[in-house]
C-alpha cells in the first residue's frame, strides 16, 4: 500500500497552539494526509519524505529581512531545500510572503492589481525615509495625501514594531512620523471593518471594530495606538468610539465585491492563505483595501481545517 503524503507544519509554538495542530492533523487524516511538525533546527533531509510545506514564517522572514543572522542561516537552509525539491508544494511561496512583509510593496501591489476597478481601492499612500519635515509635506503633496493620515510601520509581520501606528491630524504633527513608515490616508469609515479571509479558492468575512470617523484638525495631538487593540473580534478602544452626535449612514456590504476582492488578491499576491482588511469609504460607497495578511488568526472561519486541506489535497492533484 502506498505511504500516506506527508505535510510538513512549520510556525511558532503560539501559532501551532492556535491552528490546534492535533485536529489539523485528524483532518489529514480523514484525508489521507499524514502531518508532522517540521523542525527547522534539523536537517530537512533527515524529515523526509514531505510532498508539503505549510508554514507561517512571516517572524523568520522578518528577522531574516532584518539581519538577524541565525534566522538567515535557518531561511537559505529551507530556501535552498526548495530550490533543489521542485515538485514541493509550499503554502505560501516565500518570494510572494515577501509582498505582504513590507507594507509599501503590498499597497504598490495592490494599487497596480485591483485598485483600478470602479468601487475598489486603496488609500492614497507613500513611503517616507526621510526624516526633513520639507521632504514630508512634499510627499503627502505629490501623492494626493491629505490630513488626517495614519502612521505604520514598513514591516506588516513579525517586526516589533509592525502594529504600532498613529493617526497625524495636522502638518505639526508631521514631526511624530516614525522613520521609515508607510504613510495611508485615513478614510472614514464609521468604525467598521471586514476582514475577508481567503483559503484557496473559499472565503468568507467577518465584521470587525475599527477607528471612529477621525477628521483633521490643526490643534489635535498625534494618536498613538497599537493596531491589536482595534480590530480584534473582542476588541472595546476608545478610539472606536463614533461621537454620539454624529448621523452615520452605513453602507450593506455587498458579498459579491467581497468575492471579487479575494480572487484578485489571490491572484495578485500568488498566495492561498489570506486575510484582507477592507473599510467602505463613509462619502463614496467604495471598498477601501487597508491591509493584507499572510496565513491570518481565521476567527470566525467555519470549518478552517477541512477548507485547509481540501486546498492542499488540489495542489498535490
Ligand atoms: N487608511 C485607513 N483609514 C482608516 N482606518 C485605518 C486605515 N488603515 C488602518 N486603519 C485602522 O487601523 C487598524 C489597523 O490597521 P492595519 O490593518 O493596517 O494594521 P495591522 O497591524 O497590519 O493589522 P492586523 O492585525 O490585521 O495585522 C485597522 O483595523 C483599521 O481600524
Ligand atoms: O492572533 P490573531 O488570531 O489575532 O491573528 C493575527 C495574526 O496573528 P497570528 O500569526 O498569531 O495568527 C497576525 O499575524 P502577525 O502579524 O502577528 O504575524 C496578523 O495576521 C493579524 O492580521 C491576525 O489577526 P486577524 O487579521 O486574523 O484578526
Ligand atoms: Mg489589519
């Protein structure tokens, strides 16, 4: 009888706690699949044989990126396995992982794939590495951005840094821009957000918290604030707040542009395990992309595992 194909699991001890690595593996089973934990620490050779490798390494990437040099060490050792093991399927890519480690290439990406439809976009943004508030205010001239504007980090994963934002009401607040960053325009959006959650060729979506309807003001102070506290299912910020006097008309979304989002991110990114963050633009009606995510938290996915697999099982077919 032919051995079961094995899938090499490969992430942090928190993710495969939160992926509940012993159902993923029950579902393989039920599949035919069999899973194991791969153990960068080890020769890959000596795990073998693997037809599969799924993996969240976006902190390894990162730290790699940064020049950490062990993780260097341990990502050439996986990046020359996959080199020299062509039929290995790898969910998702590496080089295409790299797009949504850096937040300026995935809004590029983006911008270049789907923004250029009639009801989608993505906010106006640059990349600022110069710390000269001239230069800044020319940047945000030539790149149609105006104020409020929120802060963000280059790295979108695994940095230390890549939730921490604020939100810029006026050109005196220009001075809180971190350097580097990624500058985006704030969009109002009455404080709702959709994460659309892909898996292969499947989706579905979620209504999240989100910032209030901030406008600009020249006497307001920066906010600063860590992007976990907003948008999580259990999330209560302050600043999600809507002001009490204020009349917000909200806008039903609409499932089908949602479908279109997640086929065009898919493509546009090459990658299977997404999750995309999208607000609707209180003034036009339009679906604004705000963020993309490699291999998400998919809460509020039903049946993950199965929809994982049958992902799996089409790539080795
Ligand atoms: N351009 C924008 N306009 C208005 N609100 C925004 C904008 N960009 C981000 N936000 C708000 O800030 C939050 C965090 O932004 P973003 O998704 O880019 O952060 P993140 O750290 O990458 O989040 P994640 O937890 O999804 O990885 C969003 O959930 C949304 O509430
Ligand atoms: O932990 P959660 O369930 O919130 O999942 C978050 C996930 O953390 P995880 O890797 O531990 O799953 C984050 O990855 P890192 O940036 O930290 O790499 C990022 O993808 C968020 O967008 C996810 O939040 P969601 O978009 O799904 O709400
Ligand atoms: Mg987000």
């Amino acid at each position: 009888m032919d051995r079961k194909k094995r899938v090499a699991i490969c992430m942090s001890e928190k993710k495969f706690k939160k992926l509940n690595f012993q159902e993923i593996c029950k579902t393989c089973d039920e599949y035919g699949l069999e899973a194991f934990k791969l153990d960068l620490n080890l020769s890959l050779e000596e795990q073998e044989p693997f037809s599969v490798v799924l993996h969240k390494l976006t902190d390894v990437i990162t730290a790699s990126n940064e020049g950490d040099k062990k993780t260097c060490l341990i990502l050439s050792k996986i990046e020359n396995y996959i080199k020299t093991h062509p039929n290995l399927i790898v969910i998702d890519p590496l080089p295409n992982i790299q797009k949504v480690l850096n937040r300026f290439i995935t809004y590029k990406t983006i911008y270049t794939s789907v923004s250029h439809t009639e009801n989608i976009f993505t906010p106006n943004f640059c990349e600022l590495v110069n710390p000269d508030i001239k230069d800044i205010k020319e940047q945000l001239r030539q790149s149609n951005i105006t104020f409020p504007i929120i802060c963000k980090a280059v790295p979108g994963h695994g940095s230390q840094n890549s939730h921490q934002m604020s939100i810029i009401f006026n050109e005196s607040g220009l001075k809180d821009c971190r350097i580097p960053s990624v500058v985006q325009k704030f969009i109002k959006h009455n404080a709702i957000l959709y994460k659309i959650f892909t898996v292969g060729d499947k989706h579905s979506f979620v209504e999240r918290p989100s910032l209030k309807n901030y406008m600009a003001c020249d006497l307001r102070k920066t906010i600063f604030f860590e992007s976990t506290n907003v948008s999580k299912s259990d999330s209560k910020s302050e600043l999600s707040i809507l002001d009490p006097q204020e009349k917000v008309k909200n806008f039903f979304p609409n499932p089908d542009i949602f479908d279109f989002i997640s086929k065009s991110i898919r493509q546009a990114f090459g990658m299977d395990l997404l999750g995309i963050d999208v607000i609707i633009c209180n003034e036009t009606g339009k679906y604004g992309i705000i963020d993309v995510n490699a291999f998400p938290g998919y809460d509020g996915f039903q049946n993950f595992n199965k929809c994982l697999i049958e992902c799996i099982l089409q790539k080795l077919n």
